[in-house]
C-alpha cells in the first residue's frame, strides 16, 4: 500500500493536491475535516460536539478523530492506500496512526509537507470562505486561531515523520501543476508496504 500523510498548514493547498492524487494513484481520501463537517451537517452527536471547536479554530479532541479514523479505515478492506488529509494533527494522533496501520499489517509510506507562507494563507483562506461560505474560513482572528493552532500542536508531527525518515516537504507556492509535479517525484522515491 501506498499510505500519505498530506500535510500543511490550513489553506496549503491539501484538498486540491489530494483531488489530484487520488484520480492518479486510486487511492482513498480520508479528510477528518470533511468527515466532521459530514458528522455536523447530518448533527448527530459527534458532530454536534465537534462543532464546538471546528468554529473557534481549536483541535476536536484526539479520541474523537482517531474513533473516527479507525471506522474508516475499516470500511476499506483491500485498498491501494490512503491518503491522510488533515490527519494526523498532533503526536499522540501519529502515534495512533501508526498503532492502528500496524494492526491492518501496513504503515506510513511518507508525509507530503506543503510549505507555504503566513500571509499567503490568511490571503487564501479569506478568498476561500467569500467562495465557499465556510464560517472558519471567514473570520480573520479564527483564521489566525488556526494557524497558531498549527504552529503550537501540528508542526511537531512534521518532526514525528522525519525521525521515521518519511519527511518530504514541497514549496506550495506556485503553479497546482507544478507542485503536483515535485509531490509525484517525491513519491516516486518511496517505499510501498
Ligand atoms: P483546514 O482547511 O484548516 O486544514 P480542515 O477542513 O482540515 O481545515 O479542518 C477544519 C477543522 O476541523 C479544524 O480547524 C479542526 O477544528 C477540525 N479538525 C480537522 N481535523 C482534525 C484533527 N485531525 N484533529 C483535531 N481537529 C481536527
């Protein structure tokens, strides 16, 4: 299996490459942002809860992602790999990650890392909520939230990966193409479990 972690800050450009690597690679796209904006939409419980933290830009709680994650997984019995997209966010989620891969007999092939300036986010998630509505993505101080958030909590998982030696980061600004381009490269590189 060919197992992603694509990773970046909010507004990096995750969905639109993930899109890209799923039509060429036939790979599964498990989004824990879209999942609980799934769970929110149909208000079940889980949803409901998580909501609580997705509108101030704070983390849901671990348990509730790597639940989440875990019964995904399971719907999938012989896939060609997953993509991880916004999953994991903390260490103790990598660390889950890997415990929960090891049990389906396989594990993380790399982490995709986009790098992309501050400004260049906010910029971006701005347009993206005028487009989408999306109500994280409209507020300037919640957007800011985030990507503290991801500063304080999510970089350290970068280190978590290339202790592993599964680190590969991507300039991800520029052409979607072009960054696409240097992603393939990198995963030309890797090892497949
Ligand atoms: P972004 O575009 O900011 O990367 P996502 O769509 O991935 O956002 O996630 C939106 C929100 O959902 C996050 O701000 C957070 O509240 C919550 N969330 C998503 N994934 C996770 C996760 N793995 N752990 C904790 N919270 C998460």
């Amino acid at each position: 299996m060919l197992n992603i972690v694509l990773f970046g800050p909010p507004g990096a450009g995750k969905g639109t490459q993930s899109a890209k690597l799923i039509e060429d690679y036939g790979l599964v796209h498990l989004s824990t942002g879209d999942l609980l904006r799934a769970e929110r939409k149909a208000q079940t419980p889980l949803g409901i809860k998580a909501n609580q933290y997705i509108e101030k830009g704070n983390l849901v709680p671990d348990e509730v992602v790597i639940g989440m994650i875990e019964n995904k997984i399971k719907e999938y019995p012989n896939p060609k790999g997953f993509i991880f997209d916004g999953f994991p966010r903390t260490v103790p989620q990598a660390e889950a990650l890997d415990v929960l891969l090891a049990h389906h007999q396989t594990a993380i092939s790399t982490m995709i890392a986009l790098e992309v300036e501050y400004n260049e986010l906010v910029e971006r998630l701005l347009k993206r909520g005028a487009d989408s509505g999306r109500a994280d993505d409209q507020d300037e101080n919640i957007i800011k939230n985030r990507i503290n958030v991801y500063n304080n909590e999510t970089l350290p998982v970068a280190d978590f990966y290339k202790k592993q030696n599964k680190l590969a980061s991507i300039y991800g600004i520029g052409e979607i193409d072009e960054i696409y381009n240097q992603i393939s490269i990198a995963l030309s590189k890797v090892k497949v479990f």
